[in-house]
C-alpha cells in the first residue's frame, strides 16, 4: 500500500512539473529564436526572493501595504524576457504565433486583450476555477517585447479586491487639479 501511495505522488508530481515545463520550454524557445536578431535580456525571481520582499513591505492595514504584501505573498515565481530587435521591431506575427501555441498546445485561456497607440498586451492563464495559476503577460511596444510569466496562486477574488482598492483611492492627477 505504501509503494503505491508513493508511486502515485511521484507520477502526481511528474505531470504537474512537465505541465509547468512545457509553458517555460515555449517561452524559452520563443526568446533563444530571437537572441540573435535582438537584443535580449532575461532575469526569474524564484519564491525565496519573494518571500524576502514580502517580509520587507510593512503590515500596516491603512495604507497600500497590506495589498502589496498579499500579493507579493502569492506570487511565487516570477519570469522577465525583455526582447528589441537591432534593425527594427520584432514581428508582431512572431508573438501572435508564440500566442497561439499557449493557448493550443498549453490550453492556456485568454484573460484580456489590450491595444493602445501601437502597443498591444495579451493576459493568459493556465489555472482551475477562480484560482489563476499561471498567467503570462505578452507585451509588444512599437520596438521591443516583454514577456512576464508569473507562477501565482492568486485567485480571481484577489484581482477584483485590488481594482476596487484602485478605484477608492484617488490619483494623484485628480487631487492636483482639485487644489487648482
């Protein structure tokens, strides 16, 4: 009984790390097929960091702390691929392909879509229920590309929380022009 408890877990274990491999394995390739047309820059921040920076932020419930350290405490690794290419932008059909794949091959879901002057922003994730898991940010500007990929346990109750959080407080434009 205890061999099989001990096989399922790693097979339980084996699926779920070629899972999250698989997404790291497209993005990976995505950026060496780049780094020769582009300038190119990557940098992960595993859970330890973190868990670091999470420490770092103070407990106070008033001001924005407490909803940066939540978030900073469910955040579990962070990713960064910064791309610009050296004769001129990276092909937009080369991010559109990289899209596709994610969501055929990875069965990731599209969260948002946002466009904006020549810039375009794609949110997916790969995750159950309300709980988003992955998500993976594809960012194109007029010359260079970043790709974020979070490894999150953030749930879909902690984003809207944060909107609202947004929306109470007023910005700093509307507060200098009230004063005026």
């Amino acid at each position: 009984m205890k061999h099989c408890l001990v096989l399922s877990l790693f097979v339980c274990l084996f699926f779920n790390t070629t899972s999250t491999q698989a997404q790291d394995r497209l993005l990976s390739q995505f950026y060496n097929a780049h780094r020769g047309v582009a300038v190119t820059f990557r940098i992960g921040v595993g859970r330890l960091p973190m868990r670091f920076i999470s420490g770092l932020i103070p407990r106070d419930k008033v001001a924005d702390g407490a909803d940066a350290k939540m978030i900073f405490s469910k955040i579990h690794k962070i990713k960064l691929y910064a791309m610009e290419g050296y004769d001129g932008p990276i092909p937009a059909a080369d991010l559109l392909s990289l899209k596709r794949k994610l969501i055929d091959k990875d069965h990731f879901d599209v969260l948002m879509e946002v466009r904006n002057k020549g810039s375009v922003v794609h949110i997916l994730n790969k995750g159950a229920d309300d709980n988003l898991g992955n998500v993976v940010m594809l960012i194109q500007d007029e010359k260079d590309i970043l790709i974020v990929h979070l490894h999150t346990s953030l749930k879909v109750d902690d984003i809207n929380m944060l909107i609202r959080e947004f929306n109470k407080k007023p910005s700093s434009s509307t507060t200098s022009t009230a004063s005026l």
